[in-house]
C-alpha cells in the first residue's frame, strides 16, 4: 500500500470518527432533553438532526469508498509493475 492511499484512510477514518463523535453528542442531549421534558414538541429538531446526521454519513461512506477504491486500484498498479 503506497503512503498516500494510507493517509487518505486515515484522513478519511479521521473525519469519520469526528463527525460520528459530533452527532452522538447533538443525540445523546437531545435524547436528554426528551427524557427530561417529555412533552416538548421537538419533532422538527429531531427530523433535522437525523438528516443532517444521514447526509453526513452518506458522505463519509462515499469518501472511505473513494480511499479504498483508490488503495485497490494502488494495489492494482503495484503488481502490474511487478510482473
């Protein structure tokens, strides 16, 4: 594995953790708050925050793809050269 398609992984893996760390902190108080104050309309808050968390992970799911497909396609070239 060449050492840029480990540090796109690792960037990539990096920025994965960050925003998975984010949104389980936004859920985990808004989770919370619900428990405290169940009577506070907070579907709006809730339809919101569960897109923005789906879009963000279809994004990294696309990022990681694109490390790995390049990591595969490094591997590719790696043993074309070697034979």
């Amino acid at each position: 594995m060449s050492p840029q398609a480990r540090q796109a992984i690792r960037k990539e893996a990096d920025l994965t953790e960050r925003v998975v760390d984010y949104y389980r902190r936004l859920f985990a108080g808004l989770i919370a708050r619900m428990n405290r104050e169940p009577g506070v309309r907070s579907d709006i808050e809730c339809t919101r925050m569960c897109v923005e968390a789906v879009d963000m992970m279809l994004e990294n799911q696309g990022r990681m793809t694109k490390a790995l497909r390049e990591l595969a396609d490094d591997q590719d070239a790696t043993k074309k050269s070697a034979a």
